[in-house]
C-alpha cells in the first residue's frame, strides 16, 4: 500500500481499524495473516476520475516510459497510469453497460480489474488491512465485505464465500506503447481533487528488481528475483504458470501458446511496450497458432496478421479480435509464488 510502504506502523488485528470491532473479522481466511495498518479511507480510492487527451496540461506528469493500466470502456480506449493509481490503489468507474474496480497494489505489484455487479454495484474502497502483503478492499454498504485482491472474492464479512468477482481484462504496458495502439485514448487527469507527486516515481527502491524486503514478512520462492514482474496465468488446481518479464526481454516479440482450463491460448509479448498480453486462440472453429513475423504476429490457419493487443489488422480475419484471459494479471514474482505456490515458470530455453 501506498501508506503502508512508506513505514506505518501495524495495529493488532482485532483491535479496532477497518473491522476489527466485536472481537474481530468472521473470515475464510487465517486472521493472523491480515495485517491492520490503516484505518478505512486513508488510501482514498477515486471515483470516475476526469480522463483527458495526452496533450491536456493536466496529462504532463505521465511519459512515454511510464506503466499504464488500459481498458476499452464503453468503447472509449482510457488508461490510468500506475504513478497515480499508486497513491489510490483502487479506481470506480461506471460505464453505461458496466461498473468495474481498477486496483493495484503497489506492494505486490498486482494490477486487476473487477466487474462489480456481484456487489450490486457499490465501489470498492481501500480497507487498510494487508493480506499477506496484499491489498484488501471493502464494498460500500451498510455491512461491508472485505476482498483480499489477488484472492478475487470476499473473504471476510457477510459476503465471505458468495461473492465473487469476475474479473475485467485489462492491459498494463508502457503508456508509449499504449499510444501506438490507441492514439486516441485519454488518460486520467492528474486533477483529482488530492494533492498528490503524480509526476514521482514512488517506491523506487521497494522495487528494485533484487531488493527482498517486505511490508509482511514471508519465505521467498527464489527461483527468480522477488520484485520480478511476471504475467501469471491461473490454471484450476495446479498452480497456473508465469512468464517472467526477464525471461522475456531476451526476446524483441513472442507468440507462446499456452493453456488455461484446457482451453488453448496465446501469450503475445512485445519487448519495446513492456507488454505481456494473454488471449484464448479460439474463434470460428478454429484453434488459431501464431508466429512472429516482420509484419507482426500472423496466425497458421489464414495467415491473418494481428496487433499486441489482440486485433486482427490485415488479412481474411482483418477487424476481428482475440478474446483476453481475463483471469491472467502483472504480479511481483514473490505475490504470485506465495498465492500459488505451485506455479510452473516458463523459460525460452524450454
């Protein structure tokens, strides 16, 4: 957490904070795991922030090299650059057709997006309390729930064990690179009613690709640095697989096949956009193989030549999209081997 990376001091769970009252949370989860380090709010998450052009003088802390965490909204290309969300952690938008949760957890690193109509809509507010070292969310209502992030369900609360939330497919790449795709798109503003560095890079050394130090203390897979990003794909009960970003920046672009449920897919990755983007190969009967060409990723069956992003831009196929893996997320390495602990790495040397 923002606050949290920054020194504060723990509370004992149980004594008071987010829902510590009455003898503390009724949870599905071990509460000697959760840790109370802010009270509610103190992270204020936004609500339908001002999105604006990249050229708009409320737009100039974001640069081209900076992370970004992009959606097609209600068909409009947005994106909110990890520099602000970082300060935030979570962002409510309401589109026409659907309410969704921007998070990100500047402790794990993790960015995912939830649909929030099992939550009859409400927003999602930053708790204050940390699962192993992991952003908690609380809906707003009268009885709130609390939903560990990268557990994608309420885990404490009246809702623990009934509501989960689906998650929305979103792409975290370089905003440059974001660019190139969607020249169009708008950017959150750096207005936001908070007084905020937007324009700083917070946590620089926290991230620091070797550095082992943790808000929580816990044992650290090494079999690769803990503050690697990864893209991890879950996959039932056998751990789900991850695809380290050092791994892959030996690579200028890929095209990886890959499972999820038994259900074939393809990892697309681009060296220069920082971007590891996964989508299901399905479509019109055909499981489709790629290939990396000069042209851009081109499938086997009609030769069709595909963008990052999943959009089909020449070719018998041209204006067709892949559909994305939408349970697939950027994590640190150490969050996703401590979520799942049995995951498979990938490595081009397979």
């Amino acid at each position: 957490m923002a606050g949290a990376a920054c020194g504060a001091s723990p509370a004992e769970p149980g004594s008071g904070g987010a829902a510590g009252e009455e003898g503390g949370l009724a949870c599905l989860i071990p509460q000697d795991e959760l840790m109370f380090i802010l009270r509610p709010d103190a992270i204020p998450a936004l609500s339908n922030p001002e999105f604006v052009s990249p050229a708009d003088e409320t737009a100039t802390y974001v640069q081209g090299e900076d992370r970004v965490i992009a959606l097609v909204l209600d068909g409009e290309p947005v994106a909110i650059p990890l520099k602000l969300i970082h300060w935030h952690e979570n962002v409510n938008l309401d589109g026409d057709d659907q309410k969704v949760a921007i998070s990100y957890c500047p402790l794990t690193g993790t960015t995912l997006a939830f649909d929030r109509a099992p939550i009859g809509g409400a927003e999602l507010g930053v708790s204050g309390i940390l699962f192993r070292n992991n952003l908690v969310l609380f809906d707003r209502s009268p009885s709130p729930s609390f939903f560990p992030q990268m557990m994608r369900s309420a885990q404490c609360g009246p809702l623990a064990g009934s509501a989960e939330l689906p998650m929305v497919a979103t792409w975290e790449m370089r905003w440059d690179a974001w660019l190139r795709l969607h020249p169009g798109s708008l950017v959150a503003s750096g207005v936001t009613g908070f007084a905020r560095p937007y324009h700083l890079r917070a946590n620089e050394e926290y991230e620091r690709i070797d550095n082992p130090d943790l808000q929580f203390s816990i044992p650290i897979d090494p079999r690769r640095p803990p503050k690697e990003r990864v893209l991890g794909i879950p996959r039932g009960a056998d751990g789900g697989i991850a695809f380290p970003f050092e791994e892959l920046k030996r690579h200028e672009r890929l095209a990886i096949g890959v499972l999820q449920d038994g259900a074939a897919g393809v990892v697309l990755w681009d060296r220069d956009g920082e971007a590891a983007l996964p989508f299901f190969t399905r479509l019109d009967e055909m499981d489709l193989r790629f290939t990396v060409e000069p042209e851009g990723f081109v499938d086997d069956a009609t030769g069709s030549v595909w963008r990052l992003d999943g959009l089909a831009v020449a070719g018998p196929l041209a204006g067709r999209r892949l559909t994305p893996m939408p349970k697939a997320y950027v994590a640190f390495w150490f969050a996703w081997a401590d979520f799942h602990p049995e995951t498979g790495l990938w490595s081009s040397e397979r």
